[in-house]
C-alpha cells in the first residue's frame, strides 16, 4: 500500500511525442530485432584480417591509389599557418605520407554509420571501400563457419538420449618401442636384483615371484578383497568377469613385452652390424699396413743377403765402401721406418767395420790428416742416432757410428798419439782441428784429456827456460783453441819455472821481455800481475835506483830498461815505481840546478824532454800530474825571485807561459777523457740521459746540488792528491772512488751524501 502522507515526488516522463515520430520509433524497433544466424547474408561474415597484406613502409600511396585530401590543413587559412611552416621544415612534401619513407596515410580514415542498435558485427562486415582496398583479408568463410557450428554445438543437448559411445584407445607398435626404449633407460633393473626371490605373504595365500617387477605388475583378483556392499545409487553391473579381463590383460602385457623384446634385439643386431663393418674396415687397413711392411721388409732382406753373398771372401765382385754407402742410403730414403726399427749397430758391425778397418789399414794421421773425413762425415748421417748421447761412453750399444769410431779408428789414434812428441805441436793440432766436426765430442774429449794433456803435461814438467832454446809458448799456446781450461794446470809449474829462472835477471836483458809477453793474454789478470810483482817490478825498482839524474851528462839506459816495461806492468805499478825511486832524484836535480843561476830556457827544454819520455796514459794519472806541476811551481818560485828575474830579463813571463801550456794541455786531456768515456758508454748503450740515470758519482752529486739549489762546481787549479776540488755551496770537497771527503779542520772527512746536504744547507 502507498503511504499518501508523504511529499509528492513528480517523475519525469519525457515530452510529448508527435505522431510522425512515434511511427518512426516503431521503424527503428522493427530493425532492432535480433537476426538469426542463418539470416545473416554469407558476404557479413566477419573475416580474418590480413595484416600486413600488401602494406610495405615504403609506399608512398596505397594500393587503390586514391586521390589526396585536396582540403588537407585548408583550417589554416584562418590562422597564420605555423603547422604547414613546421612540416616543411623537417621535409614534409604535400600529397605524401608523413614518415621517413612517406608510409603515413593521405586520406583522413572514413566511417560508417551502422543501420541499427546491434551490437558490433551484427549487421555484417562494417569495414569500408578503403579499408578493403588499403589491408586485404584472407577468403576464409569456411573455417569461420565451421568454427562457429563448433562453438554453437556445445551448448546443445545431445538428441541421442544421453549415451555416449565407447572411446577406444589403440596403441601402435612406434609408440610401444618408443615406451620400451625410455623404460629401459629410465630404470633398468640390475642383474641381481632382476633376479631375485620375492615372498607375497599380503594375502591370503602365501605368492612366490622372481623379481621384484612381477610384483608391480601382479593383478588383484576380486575374491581377494571383500565384496562391496551396494549403495542405494549404485546400480549391480550386468557383465562383470574379472577373470576374463584379467586374462585378456596378460595377452595385452606379453605381446607388449614381446615387441618390445623383439624391437631391443632387432637394435642390437643393427649395432652389431655398424661396429662389425668398422672393425672390417679397421682390419682391411692393418691387413694392408702389413702387407706393405712384409713387402718392405723382404726388399730390405735381400739388399741384406745381397751384402753378405759380396762380403765373402771367394766372391768375385766385392762390395766396396762407396756402394756399401750407396746401400745404406738407399735404405734410410726408400725404408725409412724399417731402417730405424731394424738394429743398424748389428747390421753396421757385419757390413761397415770390415770394409772400414780395411780403408784404414794404411793411414797415418800425422801425415794425411784429412784422410776419410769426407767418408766418415758421410757414415755419420747414416749411422748416428737422432737423440743426443752423453758424453760417456755408455751408449755404443745404441749407436752404430759412435761405436765404430771407438773400435775402428780410435786405435790409429792412440798408436800415434803413442809415437808423437809434444813440442812438434801442428801436425797433432791440424789433425784433430780437420775431425774435430767430424768425430762426437765424447771421443774428442777423451783424447784432449787421456792422450794429449798427459803427454804436453809430462814435457812442461821436464822444460827449463834457461837451457831450452825452443820458447814453451810455440808448443803450448796452439792448443788453446782446441784445450781451453784444459791448460789451467800447466799454468802454474810454468809460472814457477819463470819465476826461478828470473832470480839472476837484471832488466837490460830483453829476452825475458820476449819469453814473458806471449803469456799476458793466457794467465788470468791478477796472478800475471801478481807475478810481476813478485818477479819483475823489484828489478826494475833496483834499477831505477841506480839511475843518476845529471842535466849536464844524462845516461838514459836504466830509464829505458824501465819504461820498456810499460805495456807489461801494470800503469799503477810503473807510477809507483816512478814516485818512489825516480821524482824525488829528478825533483833535487831541478832544485839544485836553479839555485845556481841557471839558463832558464835550457831548464824549459829540460822540463819538457823528460815529459815527453812518458806515454800519454801515464802522463795521465794523478799522482804524475802533480810530480810535473810541482817541478813548475818550483821553478815558478825560482824566477819570481829578485836574483833570478834581475840576472836573466824574460825568464818571468817564459816560466808562466810555460806553466799556462802545460795546465791548459792537461785540461784539454781531461776533457778528451771525459768526452771518451761518454762516448764508450753511449755506445755500449748504458749511458742515459745524466737527468734520468746518473752516469758516476759526481753526476749523482750534481744532480741533488741541483735539486737543492746548491752551488757545485770545481775549484780551477787546486787538487789534493791528484784529486779535483770541488766547492758544495761553502764546503770543499773531493771525491774518491765514490767516497765524497769534506775539508775538515786539519784533515779530509769521508761524509755521506745526505750529511754533505745538511752541512751545505
């Protein structure tokens, strides 16, 4: 019931309608039925849409060609047209497409009106003239109503009356060994356990199985399990034997198991088949192997007996060494493999080392040293093995051509090696030095260290230089080429007989000189210069000392004894005997001769003419530099006095030219030294750059003075024991074999770098 106390509400019915309207309405209601499906005209069934049909990028139109938009962009007129400006600007031609290819569409996309309410498709294909001329379809109406009938049947009743057919499944005989196959892979039981007696005692009765798969594949009869009462919708089945099924079940399961079983052997024989006719070929390829190797092997037996039959005595063509040659080789190019298998070393006794011993028989090494080297040389190649061998005789059982060296010519050797006598050296030395690439180096070193060094041994022990007329370098030194080190112990018995045949020696005998110098290059540096300390520099000391230094009738002979010497003695040993027994004489002679009102200039000649009797290399060292510059000091000292300058005008400036010359020399020298030995280590490729490696120690200094800040140069003219002075800032200082020494109070101090760095700070 209504509730008539409440406020009116009014419900708004639209407006009237006039007459012609409403028949139109019921026009539009007509067509809005539903159309069934069989109404429906075929040609508006939707179709598949071929996208991509004839539609390439690279168009510039579509395929129907349709004219362009002629109004496109004609709003424009009404503005100022920024919109057409743009699009030419990034290359817009008119009537094409927009894009990089101009794929755009010209022609805005037309639409069209549906005739009814209907939902979308209802009415037919809605797709217009250009749709279908721009994206064709595909023709496939049929699948279309053959998929629809599909859908449309599954929602019907079927008017059978409900039963449905049986649906059988066939297994076919691919997919039962495709089964077998993946089952046999999967879980292939092992042999003992395939065999194996299995109990059942789960049932009533007791069941006996002999693997356990039979227990997987055993079959639940039904009077085993107790009958299932009958519920109220469960209907009895009208056809049950389970007995039958069962059976009909084991039939299906041993003919599965038979194909199967069949399809396994039918694999297995086709394998056997693949891997027999790999082993046939196999076989065919060793058989054939064989049959080469046996032909090959008969060829090189009868080349073999061929040898033999011509190396008997009553043959009447004997085999000589060439073609014995000629045989071997013949074998190592056409056999090669069944040469380096056969044992060569028995082949090589039975046929070479006749033939050898029987080429050998007349020779004398001594006389025709090249006898054979060419057929030996040629016998190596053939005989020798590939591999290295040690140089102990250990493998002769292993290879032919050193065998027949140590049995064949080895004893020629040793019978004149027997016969030969040391001192006539060359015949033995050109002998071995025409074998010695011929022969292997274990043999050579045997007789360098068996046959030769004994014999060259036993004849130094029996050498005496003071009776001997033949030198013993002519005898020795050939085999240094050959020997080497192997000479070391001769050395020192050599030695020894020098130095006692040197004891009565005095030097004005110069052919010590000439016994002594061959050996210079042959001892080692510090016993040749021990022994000349020992033997030779205190004669020469003695001899020195005798010397009288007299301006007015100088005798040169013991100075020339001396300086003889130079090239034999060491540079420091000849300065020290200088400095010792020489300068001072020489010294007190200067002194003496201008304290009685000399000739200044003769005293210039004088100064000058015993310079000149020294080599540049001793000139050069420190200690004879200042012997000389103490003689121009002392004459500096002579003319700079009153006497001497009044007595004899222009001595003054004559002694000071003299003393300027001679700095100047020995500055230019220094430099020249210096610049030498930059150059040798520029060559050697050791000298860098003096910022990046410093070359010596002054260039070490240099460089940290340098990154100090610190003043480092030397002080012109000043030394201290032949050493240059250098100013460090404040701070004197002179280096010594890389010691930097400081000026100290009353004596030089030895500092460390970065002690001088502080101190000069």
């Amino acid at each position: 019931s209504r509730d008539y106390s409440a406020p009116v509400n009014f419900i708004s019915a639209g407006l009237k309608k006039s007459a012609a309207e409403d028949a139109s309405e019921e026009d539009s209601d007509e067509d809005e039925k539903p159309v069934k499906q069989e109404e429906i005209p075929k040609e508006f069934v939707p179709k598949k849409l071929k996208t991509g049909g004839n539609f390439k990028p690279s168009q510039k139109g579509f395929v129907g060609g349709t004219k362009s938009f002629v109004d496109f962009g004609s709003w424009e007129r009404h503005t100022k047209g920024i919109g057409q400006k743009l699009l030419q600007k990034m290359g817009y031609v008119p009537g094409r497409g927009l894009g990089k290819n101009a794929q755009g569409i010209i022609n805005p996309i037309e639409a069209k009106q549906r005739k009814g309410k209907g939902a979308v498709g209802a009415y037919g294909s809605e797709r217009t003239s250009q749709a279908l001329q721009d994206f064709p379809v595909v023709d496939s109406e049929e699948e279309a109503e053959e998929e629809f009938q599909k859908e449309l049947s599954q929602w019907r009743k079927d008017p059978n009356g409900g039963k449905k057919k049986p649906k059988y499944s066939y297994k076919t005989v691919e997919e039962l060994k495709a089964k077998g196959r993946i089952h046999k892979q999967l879980s292939a039981p092992h042999k003992e356990l395939s065999q194996v007696k299995v109990i059942d005692m789960t049932g009533r009765e007791q069941k006996v199985y002999y693997s356990y798969s039979q227990i997987s594949h055993k079959h639940n009869i039904p009077d085993d399990s107790p009958q299932q009462p009958l519920g109220k919708d469960s209907k009895p089945q009208g056809f049950a034997l389970p007995e039958l099924e069962h059976n009909l079940q084991l039939l299906i399961d041993i003919t599965e198991q038979e194909i199967i079983q069949n399809d396994r052997q039918l694999q297995y024989e086709r394998d056997m088949v693949v891997n027999l006719t790999h082993e046939i070929q196999k076989m065919a390829e060793v058989l054939s192997h064989e049959e080469t190797a046996i032909s090959n092997l008969s060829k090189v037996l009868e080349m073999v007996e061929e040898c033999e039959r011509r190396m008997q005595p009553s043959c009447e063509n004997p085999l000589t060494l060439d073609e014995c040659a000629k045989i071997f080789e013949t074998l190592q190019d056409k056999y090669y493999e069944e040469y380096r298998m056969s044992d060569r070393v028995d082949l090589a006794v039975a046929i070479v080392y006749p033939l050898m011993k029987d080429y050998f028989k007349n020779w004398d090494p001594l006389k025709d040293c090249t006898y054979g080297t060419e057929i030996i040389a040629k016998w190596k190649s053939l005989l020798e093995n590939d591999q290295l061998l040690s140089h102990s005789g250990q493998d002769l059982s292993t290879d032919a051509f050193h065998r027949l060296m140590w049995e064949i010519w080895m004893p020629y050797v040793r019978n004149i090696v027997a016969q030969w006598q040391p001192r006539n050296c060359g015949s033995m030395v050109d002998f071995l030095d025409s074998w010695v690439n011929v022969i292997p180096v274990w043999i050579l070193d045997n007789i360098l260290d068996q046959l030769i060094f004994p014999k060259l041994q036993k004849e130094v022990e029996s050498w005496n230089p003071l009776t001997d007329t033949v030198p013993i370098h002519s005898w020795i030194h050939p085999w240094l080429p050959l020997m080497q080190a192997r000479l070391e112990p001769l050395y020192s018995p050599i030695r020894n007989k020098l130095a006692n045949a040197l004891q009565k020696w005095h030097p004005s005998d110069s052919s010590a000189k000439l016994i002594l110098q061959p050996w210079k290059d042959v001892f080692t540096p510090g016993s040749w210069e021990a022994f000349m300390v020992k033997n030779i520099v205190p004669k020469l000391g003695m001899c020195l000392n005798e010397l009288v230094v007299n301006p007015h009738q100088q005798h040169m002979d013991a100075f020339y004894w001396v300086v003889d010497w130079e090239g034999m003695i060491s540079v420091s040993s000849l300065v020290g005997l200088l400095e010792k027994h020489f300068f001072p004489k020489w010294l007190q002679a200067l002194c003496s001769w201008l304290s009685n009102s000399p000739n200044y200039e003769e005293i210039t000649k004088w100064y000058l003419g015993w310079k000149s009797m020294f080599s540049d290399q001793v000139l050069a060292h420190p200690s004879i530099k200042d012997k000389f510059n103490e003689a121009l000091d002392i004459m500096n000292r002579a003319v700079s006095s009153s006497v001497g300058g009044y007595m004899q005008p222009g001595a003054r400036e004559n002694i000071a030219y003299l003393t300027h010359t001679e700095r100047r020399k020995d500055f230019q020298y220094e430099a020249m030294q210096e610049r030498r030995e930059a150059e040798n280590m520029a060559q050697r490729g050791i000298g860098m750059a003096a910022s990046s490696v410093p070359m010596n120690f002054k260039d070490l200094i240099q460089t940290k003075a340098e990154e100090h800040n610190i003043v480092f140069m030397p002080v012109i003219g000043k030394r201290h024991e032949g050493k240059q002075l250098y100013t460090f800032g404040r701070i004197v200082i002179y280096i010594d074999r890389g010691v930097v020494f400081v000026q100290g109070e009353k004596t030089w101090v030895p500092t460390s770098l970065q002690s001088l760095i502080d101190m000069a700070k």
